[in-house]
C-alpha cells in the first residue's frame, strides 16, 4: 500500500506537477498509473531494456522504467505529448509515409528519442545506430525506422505524388498481420487503441502469480489453471504477488529434440531448432466491466499469431464478474515469456528421393499430422510424416508461418544439397497457403562471414499499398535471419522452465547489425489480380532458407541446429 507523506514536484510537458509516490517507485509507473499518460509504454519494466517508456529529462533522453521518480525532482520530462508538434508531426508522419510503424507500440519511445537527435543536429549513420540500440521493435526489421529518421531529418519537400489511401494501407496491414490493423499518423504515436492503455485507471489490476509462490498466503484466486492476484493498483497487485524480476541466464539454448535416424542418403539435410520467442512489444493485457465484452488483446495487431489463445481477456471478464466491478489483466514481461506460447522446436531430416522430398520429423508438444499446408504451395511432391513429442518447456501455439515455414525450409534445403537450383535469379522460392510467392537471396562476405544484404521478390497479386507491404518483408526478412543465427531461449530440460526472461535475451537482431533489405514488388502480378495475403510470411520461410544455405555455402558445412550460434555469420550478428 502507499505511504503517506511522499510527494515529488516536477515539470511535465511544460506543466509544474506535483505527485504522491512510494519510495522508489518508477517514472514510468507515476506517468502511466498516476498521471494517466499512455504514450509512454511499459514492454519490460523495469529491465529498461525495449526503449518503449522513453521521456526526455532535461532534454536528455531516459528509459522511464528504470528511472526512480525521486531523481526527476524539479526537473523537466517531456513525453511525446510535450514534445515541439512540428517536430513529433514530422517524425510521425515520415513513419507513416515509409511504413516505420507497423503495431506502433515501440514508436513513441523512438519518436522521442529521434526528437532529441534532431534538436542536437545529431542524424548520421552511427549517432542513429547509437541512439536505437536502446530500442527494440519486433515488426519491421529497422530498415524503414533509419528511413523515417532520415526522412524527418532531411529538406521538407512537397510531395508530387498522389495522396496514399490509408483505408487501403489499413487493409493491406491486417492482411499481412492477420489481425486488426491501423495505419495512420496516430499509430506511430502510440494511439493504436492498445487495451491497457483504454483501460479505466480505477479499476482493479489482475496479475499472474509466478510459480513457487503459496496462492493462498496471497489471497490468489484460479481462472483457467493459473493463479491471478488482485489488487487495488497495478503496483499494489505486483508487490502482493511478490513479482519476479528478469533474468537472462549463462546457459545457452539446446534443441530439446533429436533429429530421428533413418535411412537417408548423404545428401539428406538435417536440422534441430531450439524454442522461440516471439517477442512481441506490446504485454498481453485486458480489462473487462461486469457483464461487458472484454478489450482484445489485438487492438493493433497480434503479434503474428502469438496472442491469440491470450488468457488476458477471458481472465478479466470472469473476474469483473465475480467481483462486480471493473477488472484490468495486466502482464509483466516475465509474466509474457512464461506463459505466452512459443514456437516449438523441431528436429527432422529431408532429402529428394527421384522428383519427391521425403522428410521425417519430431515436433514438441504440437500436432503437426495434418500437414500445415498444401502440396500445391511446394515446388516439389513431399512425403512428409511428422511425430509430436512430448517435452518438458513452455506452451506453444501460433507463430509466424508455424509449422509450414519449417517444411519450406527443409524442402529448399533438400533441394539445394540434392544441386537443383530454382528457375530464376533467387536461391530460395517459397509459396505461402495464401498463393503469395516470395523469392530470396542473402549475400554473405567470404571472408568475414557477415550478412551483407538480403534481396526479395514478391508476388502479392494486387497490392493495396507497397509500402506496407514493403515494411511488413523487411520485418519478416528481419526475423528469419534471427531465427536462423541468432534467436533461442534456454529452457531448463527438467522442469520445462524459461530461464532467459529479459527481452535482451532473446537474440533479435540489433539495429546496427541488420543489413539492407532491397524488396522487389511484383505490382503487375503474374495472372492474379486479387490481393494475395501471406506475402511476408512467405518471405520469412524464404529468407529463412536462404540464409541457411548462403551460410552453408561460406562455411564448407550445413549447420543442423538453430541458432546456428557456431557460424560466423551468428558470430557476426551478435557483437
């Protein structure tokens, strides 16, 4: 409960405040809880690791969840609301105009941030790369936040082109993230409409307990097999359930599954992944009045598949009625990596027998015995049998392109180790379940090992708007290369426990180490004048693949496991 008598002063976008605060308690936690500000998001507090929480103190920029309130004491914080609006309307609107902002959870953070860049006439190449690597973002690869920065930084020029349609873009957006999905000027503000940020801030806050803590010593009440406290505030509800702070452990990740022995050829490619994150920005949250419908979790997108069994919202409608009044869930990033599902780790081989693929594989804790998709999205027949295997971990459930990127994957190896090259200029092509094609080569220096750019091609059928669709490849060629290099979660093998629980852990790859994404649209599709969904789905398996050949080939050996940590190439990525 709070404590009486401690108050700080301080200015706030312009404005003397004064504020009741317990002791230590966060900026981040009196801007959002106390002063109702939204713009400064919560992704990790208090890792102070996402970037998200960003404010300017004193013109400098601050990670808000690590910042206690007392150090702000007469001083100035500038959200994104206090920032100069020709500035923040610039930033914004070049976020939009070059698809910067896809969910726009991780943009007010950068906006900001990017503000004071350019205040201080502080725009090139390694002041940006410095400035971002307190950020992270999960959706669009980095490529088009430099883009944006740059853009803003640059002359103002009037536009000659045609106005963009946003209601299109809009479209184009939830189609690719299959999900609700909003383009517009507001978004990269943080005003997507995420569900604690409408959240009524009298209400009472839910949180999950975590593991090893007596639910009964805190008056923890059970909905859906996990134990819930709540309490009259969100700190008043953490402190009850004795909140777990965030590690990242020493032990490195390891595939869970053994590839299965059979009888394959010498050419026969092999592979064990290890579990995934998917990492999203945003934390899984909820409120619910009683008897009323409960706010989604997807607001602004769904993390490509990774909320949508949230227990978030089915949580706050059973305990808004059960206790007659307004509920908000609310998860901490500890509380998101233990509970939200992963994508589960595999272990199979393939390889091309005649004119058919043959692939043999495990995977754990899904059932993958219907085939994630068609034959006809395949260049080739494929004999494929998988086997569900039950290992101690966290849950699973969707993830991007789950289940069919791995047997794209696999297929494109088999080919490639068998010599047969794909008709045309890419290394890689890949037909998503929606009919889209992408295409994808990934160059690698001889010498260093480093990734030094990744081309795509893309057939969407009709596209509403390139330049979303631009952003979501970007992003999805982003998150292959750190499936394949970098990304993984060590779990312990016994209990099924995550031990890596910081967002920095996880192994996205950093701003700096991203290399160019060039993009292809296919705008005059081949015989097809409907939009195609999947199209960066597609380029996710694609560049995948891709890139797991173009390793294999600077090294002399195919890795078999991902991350493929031991290659130079991951060594590359994580410096």
């Amino acid at each position: 409960m709070e404590a009486a008598g401690h108050q700080v002063t301080f200015v706030c976008d312009g404005s003397p405040v004064t504020t009741a605060h317990t002791p230590g308690e966060s900026l981040l936690s009196v801007l959002r809880e106390r002063l109702g500000i939204i713009s400064v998001k919560d992704g990790c507090a208090p890792q102070g690791q996402c970037g998200c929480c960003t404010v300017l103190v004193d013109g400098e920029a601050r990670v808000a969840c690590v910042t206690p309130i007392e150090r702000v004491a007469d001083r100035s914080v500038t959200t994104l609301a206090g920032l100069d609006a020709e500035v923040c309307d610039r930033l914004a609107g070049a976020f939009v105009d070059v698809g910067g902002s896809q969910c726009g959870f991780c943009t007010p953070g950068i906006i900001v941030r990017a503000a004071a860049l350019l205040g201080k006439g502080r725009t090139g190449r390694t002041d940006v790369d410095r400035a971002l690597a307190a950020h992270l973002c999960r959706c669009t690869g980095w490529q088009t936040i430099y883009e944006a920065i740059d853009a803003a930084a640059g002359p103002q020029l009037t536009a000659s082109a045609p106005p963009r349609s946003l209601g299109a873009a809009s479209v184009q957006s939830a189609q690719e993230s299959d999900s609700p999905q909003h383009v517009g000027v507001d978004v990269p503000k943080g005003e997507g409409g995420f569900a604690d940020d409408t959240a009524p801030r009298d209400a009472l806050v839910a949180v999950p307990l975590p593991p090893g803590v007596d639910p009964a010593a805190v008056g923890a009440r059970e909905v859906h097999s996990q134990w819930w406290v709540v309490g009259e505030t969100l700190a008043d509800a953490r402190a009850q359930a004795e909140k777990i702070q965030g590690r990242r452990t020493t032990i490195d990740e390891r595939p869970p599954l053994v590839v299965p022995e059979v009888d394959a050829p010498a050419h026969a490619v092999r592979l064990a992944t290890s579990w995934v994150e998917p990492a999203y920005l945003e934390p899984d949250a909820s409120w619910c009045v009683p008897g009323g419908e409960p706010a989604s979790p997807l607001a602004n997108g769904g993390a490509f598949g990774g909320k949508s069994a949230s227990l978030a919202p089915v949580v706050a409608r059973t305990l808004a009625d059960e206790l007659g009044c307004a509920v908000r869930v609310v998860y901490s990033r500890e509380d998101t990596v233990r509970l939200g599902p992963k994508r589960p780790p595999i272990a199979a081989v393939a390889w091309l027998d005649g004119d058919v693929v043959r692939l043999r594989g495990a995977v754990a804790n899904a059932d993958w015995s219907a085939r994630p998709h068609g034959d006809d999205a395949l260049p080739v027949a494929l004999d494929a049998q998988w086997a569900s295997v039950s290992v101690a971990g966290p849950p699973v459930g969707r993830a991007r392109a789950v289940g069919w990127a791995e047997e794209a994957v696999l297929v494109a190896a088999a080919l490639d180790a068998a010599g047969v090259a794909p008709a045309g200029p890419f290394d890689v092509r890949v037909t998503g379940p929606g009919g889209a094609t992408a295409g994808a080569r990934v160059a690698i220096d001889a010498a260093s090992g480093v990734v030094t750019g990744i081309e795509v091609e893309v057939d969407a059928g009709s596209v509403l708007d390139t330049v979303v669709l631009r952003s979501y490849c970007i992003g999805a060629a982003h998150m292959a290369l750190g499936w394949v290099c970098t990304e993984g979660l060590a779990v312990d093998p016994e209990s099924g426990e995550v031990l890596d629980l910081t967002i920095r852990s996880f192994g996205i790859v950093r701003p700096a180490k991203m290399p160019p994404v060039a993009v292809t649209l296919r705008t005059v599709p081949s015989g097809r004048d409907e939009p195609l969904p999947g199209a960066a789905d597609a380029v996710f398996a694609a560049v995948a693949a891709a890139t797991w050949n173009a390793i294999t080939r600077a090294e002399g050996a195919r890795p078999d496991t991902w991350p493929a940590r031991d290659t130079r190439a991951a060594r590359a990525l994580r410096r």
